[in-house]
C-alpha cells in the first residue's frame, strides 16, 4: 500500500541523528547498521572519496593518519561558505554535503530494515536556526535524494512526541533542549487538541560540547602543560589537533561516566609531546569538578530559559512541565542544577536521546506526501488530488477531493466511496461532479490511525484504478501553523529598517513594500549596485541585527539608468519551512530582480571582528567614564552587563581563535553583536538628556522660523511633531527620538527653501568653496548664470543653479551608505 503521509521523521544533531516511523499512533526508532537507535554525525571520506558516517567515522577522529579525512559538528556550520577538505579524498566539502552524507545513511536504515525507499521525510532544526541555515538542511536533504522534506522546529517535534495522544487540556510546557551544540528553549501551549509555540530563545552555540571544552581549557590542559612536554599545547594551536581531538574523546567519554560515577581517568588517551614521543595521559577527573565548570555553561541556559518565560510574562508556577531533550540531560547532577534552579517538575519519560526524531515522525504523520513523491496514475487510472488535515481533533473530519483522468477520459456519471478499513464504516457513494470534485465528512476511531480505503466506480458500476487508494487519519494533537522566529526586515540606507514580517506570525508569509532608491544606480556600471540587504532580528538599527542575505542589483543588469528616489518594490515571501526569497521590481525599468536568500555567505572576517571589537571596547571605556560622572545608576548596570561576568574573556579568546577555527569566529561574530546592543543601551541612557535638550531645541527653532514664515500647513506639522516627541520622550525611546529630531531639521528646511533669503545664502557658501566643485568649467558657467540672476532678481533661475552646483559638491558617499548594511533603499 501506497504511503499517504510522510511518516518519517529525522533528527540531524549536530552530535547524533536519529530516524524514526509512525506506525498508527506509536513511534518506532529505525536502528542502523550497528544496531543503535542514534548515528554520530560524523563523515569520513577515504582515499577513492567512499564515505563513511556514524560510529566507525567517528571513531577516525582518533587515528593521526585519518585528521583530515573526518569531521564532525558540521551543523554548526550550516549555512556558511565554510568548506571542509578531505585530503585523502582531495574533495572539498561543504556542510550541508555531510548533512547529505548522514541523511543517505538514514535512508539507507529504512532500505535495509523496512524494506522501503525513503523519499519524503520530516526534518528538524534547533528553534534557534536562522534562514541561511534552514535553506542549507533543506539542500542537503535534496541532495540525499529526499524528494520532499518539510522541516519543523525541534522543540516542536519534541512537544508532539509528549503530546499527541495527550488529553485535550489546557496546558504550557518548556522544552529545554540542550544539545551537543546548540541550546533550545521554547514554551508550547497545548489547548482544543492544537500545540502552538508560544515563544522561544535558544543559542546556536550552546551545547555539551562547550561543557566538554571548558573541562579541556580550565581543568585538563593547563594540568598537561605542566605535567608533560607540551609547552604550546591549546585549543588555536593547529599543530596539536590530532592530539586535542584524542583529549577531547577522552573528556567527553569521561564526562558521560562521570553522570554515573564520582571519578573517572581519562580513558586510553595517547599523544605524542613536543618531542615526538608518545605518552599516556593520566588525569583523574571528579564530578565536583566536572558540575564545578558545567554549572556556569547550565546556567547560561536557564538565563535563556527564564528569559523566554518573562517575555510572556509567564511565572514558572505556570508551566506543567519542563520536558527534557539531549544527550546532557542524561545526567542527575545535570537534572538536579535544572530542577533547583527552574523551580518546574522535569519529565524525562521519553528518551532525550530521540524524542526529538519520534516526534518528527509524530510530525510527519500530519503532513500529506507531495509532488514528485506522490506516485502518478499512469494511462487507464484515475488520480485523486485530496484537500484535508490527516490529523486533527475532529472525529468526523472534512475532505474536499477532485479525481482526474490520466487519459484525459471524463468523469461524468462516477462515484467514490470511503471504507475504514479497519471498523469497515462506509462513506456511502458520493456522486462526482462534472469537474471530478467532491466534499465529505469521515468517520474516525480514537487511539489508532484510521486508514480509508478509497473506492471509485465508473457510471457502470465498474471498479476503476485510483492512485492513491488509500488515505489515512488520526484523532490526536494537531499542530497550528509555525511562527516565524524572528522578525525580517529590510536595512535602508539610514540604517533603520523597515519591517517585513513580525516574529511570531504565522508561516508561509509574504509582504510587498514601496520603498525608494536612495542612490542612482548607472546602466552597464558594475561599480552602480543597489543593495537589498535582508535582516533578521527584533533591533530598530539596521546593522545591530544579524544580515541574512541581499538581494543585488548591479549596474550591469538594468537596462537603463535608475536616478536616486526611483521606486522599489521590494516582496519577501518566507515558505513554511523558512526559505526566504525577495523581489525587486523596479517600475521605470518594467523589470524585476530575484534572489533566493543565499545560505552561503561568508565567514565573519577575524580582523575586522577584532577592530570592531576594539573599537567596542573604547567606547566602553568612555561610556564608563562618562557614567561615573554623570552618576547615572542605569547606564552603570547595562556597562555593568557588558563588563561582567566573563563575556569580555570570552570574547576575546573566541577571537584569538577566530582565524583558526570557524566556529570561534561565528560565536564572536555573535557576541560582538550582543555587546554592540548592550552598549548601545548604555549610550542612549546617557545620552538620553542631551538627547531630549536636542529634541526640544531643534523644535523651538522650528517654532521660531514658523512664527516669522511659516505657514498654515507648516504650524500644523509642528504642532504634530511635537505630540509626537512628547510621547516618544515619555516612553524613553532613543532611536525614534533621533529620527523626529531629523524630521523637526527637515521640516525647518522646509520653510527657509521658501525663503528667497535663504538661496541666496546657499549660492554664495557654494561660490565659496567653488575650488572643491568637481568640474570647474561647468562650475564657473554656473556661478556667474547665478550672480546673473540675482541682479534680475530671478530666485527661481538661482534655484535652479544651486541645485545644478549642488551634483557638483563631491559626494561622500562612501560614508552615506557605510551603515545599514549598504542598502540601497530608503522609504
Ligand atoms: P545533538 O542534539 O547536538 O545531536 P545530543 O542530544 O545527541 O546532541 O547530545 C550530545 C551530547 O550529549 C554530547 O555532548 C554528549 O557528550 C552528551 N551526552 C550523551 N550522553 C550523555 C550522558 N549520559 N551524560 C552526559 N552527557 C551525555
Ligand atoms: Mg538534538
């Protein structure tokens, strides 16, 4: 029998991956080759480019000869430029190849164990994923030959896992997911049998392996330099990855003993020191000691945690349960941190280790098969094309159907039929239309999936071939449609931005803008380009959010000049597994410009993190400064977030590391934008009373000019104005103080334009700087036309020239468009 659903669900970990199947209303593991429910994510290519995944890749990584023929955590990197090179192989690889490489084994599981080719399956991502990343699992489960893949959200499948046959009450959950490398927490509401994400937080670089780096950087290493001949040893030192990598097996191993035992030694670790010589690592390694440099990495996540709660105004009592997902969850000392500290009774009743894959498949039983994984009717047979939800709370669900013919023949006098095969109810015939359309209700049991037998006579009662013949339903938990994560919008010029999609909206989502070139872009000039940078995140300044992509459009692609002020409009459209596209179509040009957000965009640059990073640091310092005199409590505690606890050590270890390893420059490209924010906040609390002694000037000044020149419209928009600086300084907002600030100066150069006085003012500033003028032929026939007209009192001749002077001064562009991301756009 056909399948109708997907019924397969994947966890591709960054550490493990797992695949499970719905079979009616349980979930089974599908075991792989070493007859284990998990596979490591992990490759090995050998020297003829044969791959190798799970265990026995993973076990590679302990063999000197084999270090640059395996990798592992390459989820990590998903949705970066970042290549892997195999050198035995000589291939390079890119992350979403060794997703692929891991997602072909698990097809292969399901061959050997079921019997089945696997052509469609759910997959999930971390909460926390963004959209290059979510484009990236998406490619690599196309090139594993998935021919339909629709992603979800961990915590998502791990709620269902929990949930599906739950009954039907109220209820929040928390699933904390705490992985090998990335930390999710997301708060689910179950209510009128719908499962909804109610918020969510994660961090994509928060997992066991930090856990395991931390015993390695504060406990194990310093220890080894001491006791052995390994005078360099340390985590950016590419000279010891061999080694690192066989202390790190050994720690890890040791930290998964460690949940059971008091005190472990290092496992079988052998490394050869500076001199060449081999030698065996003896470290003996205490569970005070371990909980000692984990519970700092724990409570990091329970910061997140109760962050996520806040935002929703959620007190712990609130919450029914925390449901436990990853391999550290695993451990007591690991539960006990949670338990005392969340202050919510934990539930670990279906394995962390693949809850998240049972849910998939929970998932996948929800989603009907598609396209190209839908068999075809082939000459002679009928194909029905079936509109319902195969899992809802509704005993009696709706279908709507059209059958067509493969042959083209007619439909005209059909029935179809209905029979659960398993109470044998019967839908009775329902007469087709003319078009092969029909709507009915089923009849479903509780408990069990329903399959239906699906029957179709001819208008002599002759029983016809329908592909498919069958479809299935379960009453059980349904979930509503996926939010989106976070906000997305589009940076402008200004460095504002202008906002597309909300975080929390519902999934597929499309917005079209009208918005404006701040710049004129010159047919044929690749140097011309127009930037669309796409933005994902909740800040008001364009480039203290994270740039997802951009839509480009080069001189060398329009067919004609586009002058600065052109429109632009600009559509997003985000599918329900969080693949973004945009569109530019340019009006004057009739033509429209496309891009599928890249997911492979570059690498943050170390050097220009580390300037960055400096220059952060020196505004810190100055703040500080500042802060003391001004004995300002507030800025004081948001300088004291930055300073504090270990995020400057952190970062500035993340950065030495940055040029060697990928990941360190990912986590520092992170937190460097963290602390941006952080000090941004410090900035605008200090500034704030310069910042609103400015406001009010600036619209006295405009008052001022208003009273001698102004007229009835212009008093108006004042008067506007200032309702809106009043309300805005009353909710203490520092960006959209500045931009009233720039619309108070607008609005008065408004009014000094009517002035003829002005003008002339203008000419002569510009007659005064005439040597800097760009060409100074057309300057000089320009300025004397202007002293011309003003003898003949003629201001809108010396407007004209002004103006024409003005495309003289050489433009700072360069420095206009340094912000927000160089867009090109504004509103
Ligand atoms: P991912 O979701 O990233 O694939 P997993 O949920 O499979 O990760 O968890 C992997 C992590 O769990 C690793 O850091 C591993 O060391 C840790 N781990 C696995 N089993 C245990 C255990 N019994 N005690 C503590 N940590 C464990
Ligand atoms: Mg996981």
């Amino acid at each position: 029998m056909t399948r109708t659903t997907i019924d397969f669900g994947i966890d591709l970990g960054t550490t493990n991956s797992a695949i499970a199947v719905l079979r009616g209303t349980v979930t089974d593991i599908v075991k792989n080759n070493e007859d284990q429910d998990i596979t490591p994510s992990a490759v090995y290519l050998d020297k003829r480019g044969q791959s190798q995944t799970g265990v026995r890749a993973k076990n590679r990584l302990l063999d000197e000869k084999a270090e640059d023929d395996v990798y592992v955590e390459f989820k990590r990197r998903m949705g970066t430029a970042h290549e892997y090179r195999f050198k035995c192989a000589g291939r390079m690889m890119k992350p979403e190849d060794l997703s692929a490489e891991i997602l072909k084994e698990l097809r292969g599981n399901v061959q050997q164990r079921l019997g089945e080719d696997l052509q469609s399956a759910v997959i999930t991502v971390p909460a926390a994923f963004e959209q290059k990343q979510c484009a990236a699992s998406k490619l690599a489960a196309e090139q594993a030959g998935l021919l339909q893949c629709p992603l979800v959200q961990e915590p998502v499948a791990a709620a269902l896992a929990y949930g599906f046959q739950a009954e039907l009450t109220k209820a929040y959950w928390l699933i904390y997911d705490f992985g090998g490398g990335t930390f999710d927490a997301a708060v689910m509401k179950a209510e009128d049998g719908i499962i909804t994400v109610v918020n969510h937080g994660g961090d994509n670089y928060l997992g066991g392996s930090d856990i395991d780096w931390a015993i390695m950087e504060q406990i194990v290493l310093p220890e080894l330099q001491c006791n052995y001949n390994l005078p360099d040893l340390s985590r950016d030192n590419k000279k010891w990855r061999t080694a690192l990598a066989r202390i790190k097996w050994a720690v890890e191993v040791a930290k998964i003993q460690l949940s059971r035992r008091e005190a472990v030694y290092l496992e079988d670790c052998r490394i050869k020191d500076a001199d060449g010589e081999e030698i065996e690592l003896d470290f003996k390694l205490t569970r005070d000691v371990l909980i000692r440099v984990a519970e700092p990495i724990i409570v990091r996540s329970i910061d997140i945690c109760s962050r996520v709660l806040k935002e929703k105004s959620l007190s712990p009592a609130a919450i029914e349960r925390v449901i436990l997902v990853g391999g550290p969850t695993l451990a007591n000392y690991f539960r006990d941190i949670l338990s005392s500290r969340l202050g919510i009774p934990l539930d670990f009743s279906v394995d962390p280790m693949t809850v998240v894959a049972r849910g998939a498949a929970v998932f996948a039983g929800t989603q009907r098969r598609e396209g190209a994984s839908v068999p075809n009717a082939t000459a002679g047979q009928y194909q029905i094309d079936l509109k319902y939800k195969p899992v809802g709370a509704d005993e009696d669900p709706t279908i709507r159907g059209t059958v067509s013919s493969a042959s083209e023949d007619s439909v005209a006098g059909f029935t179809i039929e209905f029979v659960n095969e398993h109470t044998h109810w019967r839908s009775g015939k329902i007469s087709l239309k003319e078009n092969g359309g029909f709507k009915t209700n089923l009849l479903a049991e509780k408990g069990c999936k329903n399959t239906f037998a699906i029957k179709l006579l001819d208008g002599t009662g002759r029983s016809q071939a329908i592909v498919p013949d069958n479809l299935s339903y379960t009453i059980g938990l349904a979930i509503s449609e996926q939010p989106i994560i976070h906000s997305i919008a589009v940076a402008l010029a200004n460095n504002e931005t202008e906002v597309f999609f909300k975080k929390g909206e519902p999934l597929p989502a499309k917005a079209k803008r009208i918005m404006r070139s701040s710049h004129a872009v010159k047919k044929g000039s690749g140097e011309h380009i127009l930037n669309v940078p796409v933005v994902e995140g909740e800040v008001e300044l364009a480039d203290r959010n994270r740039l997802v992509g951009k839509l480009i459009i080069s001189g060398t692609q329009v067919r004609r000049d586009v002058p600065a002020g052109s429109e632009v409009e600009v559509t997003l459209h985000m599918d329900a597994s969080r693949i973004l596209t945009a569109k530019a179509y340019i009006p004057i040009l009739d033509e429209e410009f496309e891009a599928k957000i890249d997911p492979n965009t570059a690498s943050p640059d170390p050097i220009n993190m580390q300037r960055e990073y400096e220059a952060e640091i020196e505004r810190l310092e100055g703040l500080r400064e500042t802060a003391d005199q001004a004995e300002d409590g507030k800025a004081t505690e948001a300088l004291d977030e930055v300073d504090g606890g270990n995020t400057i050590e952190a970062i500035e270890s993340l950065l030495r590391t940055a040029g060697a390893d990928p990941d360190a420059a990912h986590m520092a490209e992170k937190q460097l934008l963290d602390i941006k924010i952080r000090l941004d906040r410090a900035e605008n609390a200090l500034r704030w009373p310069a910042l609103v002694a400015e406001a009010i000037q600036k619209l006295e000044e405009l008052d001022k000019l208003n009273d001698e020149h102004g007229t009835p419209e212009s008093k108006l928009k004042a008067d506007s104005l200032r309702v809106q600086v009043e309300e805005i300084i009353e909710q203490k907002r520092a960006e959209p103080l500045r931009r009233k600030i720039e619309q108070a100066m607008d609005a008065s150069r408004q009014i000094l334009f009517e002035q003829d006085g002005f003008w002339l003012g203008f000419f002569n500033h510009l007659q005064e700087i005439r040597e800097a003028l760009n060409d100074q032929v057309t300057a000089d026939r320009l300025i004397n036309q202007g002293s011309q007209f003003i003898e003949r009192g003629n201001i809108q001749g010396l407007r004209n020239v002004v103006g024409q002077l003005l495309s003289l001064v050489p433009q700072e562009e360069a420095e206009a468009i340094q912000r927000g991301y160089q867009s090109g756009l504004l509103k």
